[in-house]
C-alpha cells in the first residue's frame, strides 16, 4: 500500500495505490494523518489505483470525513474503480462523501 500526499492551492491530495486492508491500515492512517491535521482545507482522497478496501479502510475515511466537518473543511472522494464503488454503495458511503470523477 502506497501514500502520496501533495499539497496544491490550498488542497490536500492523498493518492491511495495498492489494497487498503487491516494489515496495513494502522500505517495508512499514520500515513494520513497531515490530512487530519489540515481538515479545515479541501482534502481530496485519489481512489485511481486503490485496489481494495476493507472496513479499517472505511474507518479511516470516516476518521477523515469527521475531522473535516469538525474543523469546517472539505473531504472528496476521486476516481473510485467500480469495485470500490460497490463498496461505498453497499455501505452508504455513496451518500457521506462527494465523489469525483477526473
């Protein structure tokens, strides 16, 4: 699992590649925890080479998505593959987070 953050324009972008699982979700979330600590900016979660996600996957988007509205920021889900989006269909997660497509 690789984290890449850049910062543009007053955005945080997170690209996600590889399977977001719960072997390695402690250190994704470490990984993402500037996008915590800027939630009060736009934070865009680049899903184009995210693989797979299980529930601790899902539960640091939520953590995200929580920051964001505490601090007054933004959270954007971009370029989910179809089985990700199976995913956030069948969990409601279609309907917490903005979703964008490139």
């Amino acid at each position: 699992m690789e984290v890449k953050i850049t910062e543009k324009d007053n955005v945080m972008i997170a690209a996600l590649a590889g399977r977001l699982d719960t072997a390695v979700s402690q250190e994704v979330a470490t990984a993402l925890q500037p996008l915590i600590d800027n939630a009060d900016k736009t934070l865009v979660l680049d899903c184009k080479d995210l693989a797979y996600i299980s529930s601790s996957g899902l539960r640091i988007f939520l953590t995200i998505r929580k920051a964001a509205a505490a601090k007054g920021g933004k959270v954007i889900v971009r370029d989910i593959t179809p089985e990700i989006r199976q995913v956030f269909m069948m969990t409601g997660f279609l309907n917490l987070f903005e979703i964008q497509e490139s």
